[in-house]
C-alpha cells in the first residue's frame, strides 16, 4: 500500500520512539488517516503508536482536540494556530508523549489567493517541550501528491523531535 521507503522511514521512526520509551498520536486533517495507517502499516507498532485523530472537519477539531472555535474563526482552519493546537490537543487527549498535526489545502479545489492549494501546516508537540510547526507551499501538485508529501513532512518532523 506504502511505497517501501515510506515503510522504511515509519519503522525508523518506531524503533527511535520505543527506544526512548515514547508513545505517538497523530491528528490528521487534509492526510485524512494516512500518517496513522503508515505507522500501523508497521507490524508490532501498537506499543509505539497510541492513536490517531482524523478531524477532518472544524467541529471534530474542537470536540476531539479542543481547539478553540474562536481560533478557528480567526484565522482559518489552515493556519499555524490550528495546527498548534491540534498537536497539543492529541497531546492532551491521548496518553502519548509526542504528537503530530496536520492542516493543509489538497485541492484540487479550496484554495484562495492568501491560502492557495498546497498550502500545509505540520505541527510536533512533544510533553515537556516546545511545540514546533512548520509552513509547506507545495502547490497545485495535485490532491495524492500533497497528501503523500505532508506525511513525508510528518515523518521528518517527528524523525527531528525525536533524534
């Protein structure tokens, strides 16, 4: 289902994590699912991976995560702010030690001028540390190509947290 080097970057991943004793959620917007299916693609990760969050919509959001409605309305669905918050509410809604988060435009439609297609937001939140985000503007690369280089995004980012 997952390209083998993908496969090979999400077992990587797990073993840094169980080595340090770390447990990972994720909560997953425009990916729909994919970061989690990509670690659980993994045989034995359930003692890593804690779970996943797919809020795809704003109301999931705010009920699953906590993030403030008011947040949202101020700055976009597809913002840094969001998806601050969206790692810090698996953080405080799982029983992981590290979170990532994703918020983005896959198009092919949705986008705007100020918030064009490709526009993606990944945020790690990590107990006892700072959470970190970082902007992608992949363009209209199309809607696979996007979501594909978001949880490659992912996986680099929480690859960095836990280095």
């Amino acid at each position: 289902m997952f390209a083998p080097a993908m496969l090979g970057q999400a077992g990587e991943i797990l073993a840094l994590a169980r080595a340090k004793n770390m447990r990972i959620a994720a909560a997953e917007s425009c990916t729909g699912g994919l970061i989690a299916g990509l670690l659980t693609a993994i045989a034995g990760s359930s003692d890593v991976f804690e779970r996943g969050f797919v809020t795809y919509s704003n109301e999931a959001k705010e009920y699953l995560l906590g993030v403030p409605t008011d947040l949202i309305h101020r700055h976009g669905a597809v913002s840094h702010p969001v998806a601050v918050a969206m790692a810090d509410g698996a953080l405080k809604h799982s029983l992981a030690q590290l979170a990532v988060a994703v918020t983005g435009i896959a198009g092919p439609g949705g986008g705007t001028a100020q918030k064009p297609v490709g526009l993606v937001y990944v945020a790690t939140a990590m107990l006892g540390g700072e959470t970190q985000t970082r902007e992608l503007r992949l363009g209209d690369i199309g809607r696979d190509a996007v979501r594909l280089a978001t949880v490659e995004a992912a996986l680099a980012m929480l690859r960095a947290r836990l280095s």
